[in-house]
C-alpha cells in the first residue's frame, strides 16, 4: 500500500503542471503490476514479465539518455528546472 501511495503522490505532483507537457516535450508513463498508462490516461493491459517492486521516477531525455533517476516523489518543478538546464531547451527558449 506504501509503494501505490508513493506513485500516487508523484503522479498528482506531474498531474499539476500537465499544462505544461506540450511545451516541455513531457510525456508520462506509468508502468504497474496491473499495466501502463500514458499521461494520466486508464490504465491498459501490458504484459508484464515480472513484478514490478517499489518505486522510481525517471526523466528520459529525448536522446534517449536518463538524465534523472529517483527512488523519491520529487517536486514537479525539478523536472522543469533541469528540462530548463539542458542546452537544447536553453537554445529553444533564445531561439523564441
């Protein structure tokens, strides 16, 4: 129950600035016992080869690297402010 509460509390944290998906590039994905969804949506079957056990975030880059990994519910505005840090998003927001 601790592990469910856990992932809950992360989702309505990224659930407050859904707004800001579109022009961050975020998607959300969450990966359970019971399935995924994407961006808050009903969770769909998936076929899931093992138990999934405790909890993690992670921020993927659009390169495909991990950029953030966490065993902790953090602040949505971390994701953000390091989204901000990285030089692409840094070039797109002088480019504007």
């Amino acid at each position: 129950m601790k592990r469910r509460k856990i992932k809950q509390n992360q989702a309505k944290l990224l659930e407050n600035i859904k707004k800001k998906f579109k022009e961050y590039k975020l998607c959300l994905i969450e990966h359970t016992n019971q399935g995924e969804r994407t961006d808050f949506g009903a969770i769909e079957d998936a076929h899931v080869t093992e138990e999934i056990k405790g909890f993690k975030v992670f921020l993927v880059g659009l390169d495909g690297s991990v950029k953030l990994e966490s065993s902790e519910v953090e602040p949505a505005q971390k994701f953000l402010d390091l989204i901000d840090s990285m030089p692409m998003r840094r070039n797109e927001l002088n480019d504007h």
